[in-house]
C-alpha cells in the first residue's frame, strides 16, 4: 500500500516570471491550435496514452481549459459545476470534455481560435496577491500531498498541460510535433528543475532533441540520457520509469 506524506507546508509557486509564463502560453495555443487546423477527419477519433481519451477528447479539455483561463464567469461556472460532481482535477477535466463532445472538429477549432488569445489576456490580468493564493484543492503528486498558489496552476500547470497533450496528439496522429530550444526548451528546462528539487538527490541528465540540455547535481548519483519528450512523458506518468525517472511532476 502506498504511503501519502502530510502536506507540504508551503503552497508552490511558479517559477516563472509572468511576462515568460504569458510568452509561453501565447506559443503554446498558437501551437496547439496549428495542430488541430492540420488535423484530418480520421485523426479526431485516434486514441492517445491518456486512458479513454481520443484526439477530440483532449482537444475538449484544453478548449474548456482556455476558456475558463479566459472568462472569470465560466472559471466560476466550472469550478462550481466540478464542485458539484465530487470535486478533484478528474471531475474538471471530464466536465471539459463532456461539454465539448457534441461540438464538431471544426467548431472545436473555431472555439480555440477565439478562447486562446482571451486566455492569455485572462491569465495576465490575474494580479499578484491573487497569483500568492493557495488554490482550495490539496493536490497529490507521487506520493506528496500539496497545496498550489493561483500562479502555480496559472503560469506552470496552465503551460504544461497543452504542452503535454499537444505531443500525445502527434503522437496518436503520426504528425510531426514543433520543438524548438526558446520555447519548447524553456519548458523542459523548468520540468528538469522541478523534478530535481522533488527528488533531492544527485544526478547527471543529458536530454537530447531541439528542447533538451544536460544538467548535473552531486556526485554519485544516476547518469540519464533520454530524449528531453520522453523524459517529460515519463515523469507525466506515460511509460514505465524507474530509479528517478520513477519521480512524478505534476502537468
């Protein structure tokens, strides 16, 4: 049986500034977005690695994600709404989808091309004593019960979260996926961090590919190589992993 330690003391907070964390988000949905225009009709249906999900699943969740980043009443809306079905980023995430299943490809993507540049708007907008707030939620990762601030959900999770789903769609789909070292690479090198930091142990990481870096702490402990994508998947908990790739972050 697996063993939840009590909560951290302190709620955690995004490390990046909010101009960096607002230029990745714009990238990311720009990103996200391109990829769903050059989906074809077929590649809507394909399964990916997040369990029940096809490609149109995962694009209802990041399209309900954006617009409620983007609209102070519809975060309202849906964290209530989620509050009513049991609470937990499962009800959030299956309220998104839910919502969004009878839409078709093409409205999904005429909604995300309206909800993305509000979401960024919105998420900006958000002020700072707001961002220091813990959200009401404990979060569980691994086996470490949390609490996060607004900002961490906003500025970190927020950028994560299409990020990570944008590589399970091209990879349900065979298209190619955008990586590139100023952004892509921005991403990856915070994941690394943050991982390092939950962990706390020695290592050496060399991550290959346009978003990869090598990284070193201590001495004596586990030498890594991997691609920088599938270091990222398996932390997301998308693969079997072991040692401290076994080490779960939160996206």
């Amino acid at each position: 049986m697996s063993t939840v330690t009590p909560v951290r003391a302190a709620p955690r907070s995004s490390a990046f500034d909010r101009a960096t964390a607002m230029r990745l988000a714009a990238t990311e949905y720009d990103r996200f977005l391109d990829q769903l225009r050059d989906l074809d009709e077929e590649d809507w249906t394909r399964p990916t690695d997040c369990p029940a999900w096809d490609v149109r699943a995962i694009a209802g969740h990041v399209l309900g994600e954006a617009e409620g980043a983007g609209s102070v009443r519809e975060f309202v809306r849906q964290f209530v709404a989620t509050a009513r079905a049991g609470g937990g980023v499962d009800a959030y995430t299956a309220l998104q989808v839910r919502e969004h299943a009878g839409l078709t490809p093409g409205e999904v993507v005429d909604r995300f091309a309206a909800a993305a540049p509000r979401a960024v708007r919105g998420r900006r907008r958000v002020p700072g004593p707001v961002r220091r707030l813990p959200i009401p939620d404990e979060q569980v990762v691994g086996s470490t019960r949390e609490r996060w601030t607004v900002g961490f959900l906003l500025d970190t999770i927020f950028n994560r979260d299409p990020w990570m789903h944008r590589i399970d769609i091209a990879r349900a789909t065979g298209r190619p996926l955008e990586l590139t070292a100023d952004h892509d690479g921005v991403l990856v090198a915070d994941i690394v961090a943050e991982w390092a930091g939950r962990h706390g142990r020695p290592y050496r990481l060399r991550l290959t590919g346009p978003a990869g870096g090598t990284w070193t702490s201590g001495d004596g402990g586990e030498d890594l190589e991997l691609d920088a994508v599938e270091f990222c998947r398996l932390l997301s908990g998308r693969g079997a992993a072991t040692g401290l790739l076994a080490q779960p972050v939160p996206f």
